[in-house]
C-alpha cells in the first residue's frame, strides 16, 4: 500500500527566531510516522529573513516550496500555500508551533478509522513568561470542558463551541480544507483582520467530525513583550467579532453585550476620572476570583490579576475596531 502523503503549509510573518526549532520538531514527528510529506512554506511579507531561514531549517530534510508575497495576512497566505500543495492530506501549521512526538504517527494510524479531520491539543509554552501564563490561564478557564480531563473526543456543530479548536495546527483532508477556504467569508473586507480559525472549522464540522485529543499536539510559544502582547490583545478582539458575532455562536450573546458595558464603562470614567481607579481594581479583582475559583497557582492569580485590566481594555479597543470594520464594509457593500 503507497504511503499517504502529506503537504504541511506554514504560513509566516517575521518568524525567523521561531521557524528551526518548529522544523526540526515537524521534521522529528514525519520521519516517526509513515507519511509521505513535503512542505509550502509563505513568506507573507516578512522583514527578518524568515523564507531563507525555513530554506536552511529544511534543507535536504523534506521537499520544500517557499512562496512569497506581500503582507496580506495568515489567511490569504495559507490560500497561497493550499494552491501549491499537492498531498492527500494538509497540515496547517503556524510558524511558533511545535509539533508533539508523536502526534503525525497518531492521526495517521487513526485515519483507517475514518478519523480524518484532527485538531490539536494546543498546550502554551510558559516558560516564566507572564503574558504566556496570563493567555494559558485564559484559555483552560474558557475551554474548562476539556483542559480539566483531556481526552480522546470528536464534535460536530452541535456541540462545536463546547471544545478548543484552532487552525494553528490543524490536519485534514486538502480537498476539505479547500472547499472550506472557498466558502469562507469574512465580515470584514480585508482579510488580515478575520477570524481564520473558527467561521471556517465551523463549516467543516458541519461535514466532518473534528477529532481531538492529547495524542496529536504541540506547543506554542506566545508572544513575551509588553508590546506584542498589547498589539496581540487588540487583534483578538477584532477577530473574536468577526468569529463570534455570529447567532450560531454561544459566545453572541456576551459579544453583544460587550459594547454596552465597555461604552458605559468608558463613559463613566470619562465623567468621572477618579473611577478609572476603581474600574481597575475591579477588573483584577474579579479575574483574580475566577482565577482562584478554578485552582489556580497563587503565582498564576497573580499574574492574572496584574495583567487582566490591560488585557480587558486592549481587547475591548478590539472589538470596537471590528464594529467599526464591520459597518464601514457594509457601508461600501
């Protein structure tokens, strides 16, 4: 029986210090598994080199295409990359993500079962870095279901927004993704600013299960400045508008209810300078009280709660960005 192949499509923007050690972890976890696989990588604008360093990473290891363009966003890049790949299967795989051991040897002996479409348990790298530790506790409190047991499980869209899912390692069939690709839309005119995971593998649950366990995984290295991880915050929030504003969502209802509360919020303490204080100590108040309420490290509530107000109002400029997005793209349409 032919082996069945596999083309990994990494997208990257400004990954260079990122893209040897996800190599070399991609690379480990092929040569364990019986795929046949070669990878697209899309240079999407990127300023530190990062096409010659995935070149040098991937040199003689597996068959290597590297597309450039200019910046035009994660999504348009992996568009780019679906067109040159040529395997049975697609891995998408972000440029700061490590994949498991493991993982690629488990969904391949899956696959007879017609367990096609995985994706993966996405653990955050910490490593001391507090803006890590604050997206790490955020994430186990918001997909609890699963970060308290991990487990082997599939959903459809019936449950889709009971579980963790992501496109930053993401397997299946091409043909699916593809399909999936072309029938994306995003509520924004320009795609740099759309929810590239969740619209989409809502579209594929609707058509395949989606399979998730601890067994195919990897792990990813959040941003570690102040900077990014501001910048990071206010593109989440403008993506989760665009992936959650939706009624199909279980998250609507507190999207909606966002802009009334961070717009009285706001104007409170435009009213009323002084309240800000007290909006702030709140806001880390209140995260340091789920914190505790869900076992956190006392290291851990900490970091929570000094980092809660920043994130809060950072994600709330997000989601007003997108409003704004989203009606001036209806006004043009």
């Amino acid at each position: 029986m032919a082996a069945p192949t596999l083309s990994v499509v990494i997208p990257v923007h400004d990954e260079a210090a990122h893209l040897p050690t996800t190599v070399a972890a991609l690379v480990a976890a092929v040569e364990e598994s019986g795929f046949l696989a070669d990878v697209v990588v899309v240079d999407d604008g990127s300023s530190d080199g990062s096409a010659a360093v995935a070149q040098r990473a991937l040199a003689g290891r597996l068959p290597l295409q590297v597309v450039t363009q200019p910046n035009r966003g994660r999504f348009e890049a992996r568009r780019a990359g679906l067109e040159r790949a040529r395997g049975e299967h697609v891995l998408l795989l972000d440029g700061r993500v490590r994949v498991r051991p493991g993982s690629l040897a488990h969904v391949e002996r899956r696959l007879a079962a017609g367990e096609v479409v995985w994706t993966a348990d996405v653990r955050i790298d910490v490593g001391g870095n507090p803006f890590a530790t604050f997206q790490n506790v955020l994430t186990e409190i918001a997909w609890r279901d699963y970060f308290e047991r991990p487990r082997a499980l599939s959903f459809d869209e019936s449950d889709f927004d009971r579980y963790p899912k992501g496109t930053t390692c993401f397997f299946a069939p091409r043909e699916l993704v593809v399909a999936a690709v072309h029938a994306f839309a995003s509520r924004y005119a320009d795609t740099r600013d759309a929810n590239d995971d969740t619209p989409l593998l809502r579209w594929v649950s609707a058509r395949e299960r989606i399979h998730l366990s601890p067994d195919f995984g990897c792990e990813y290295t959040a941003r570690g400045t102040l900077g990014s991880f501001l910048r990071h915050s206010v593109h989440r929030g403008t993506v989760f508008l665009d992936g959650h504003g939706r009624r199909e969502s279980r998250f609507f209802p507190l999207a909606v209810a966002s802009f009334p509360v961070t717009a009285g919020v706001a104007l409170a303490c435009l009213a009323r300078p002084r309240s800000l204080r007290a909006v702030v100590l709140a806001t880390s108040a209140g995260a340091a009280a789920i914190a505790l309420r869900t076992r956190r490290s006392r290291s851990e509530v900490v970091t929570v709660a000094g980092l809660a107000p920043v994130w809060a109002a950072a994600f709330a400029v997000g989601l007003w960005r997108g409003l704004v997005l989203q009606l001036a793209h209806r006004a043009r349409g």
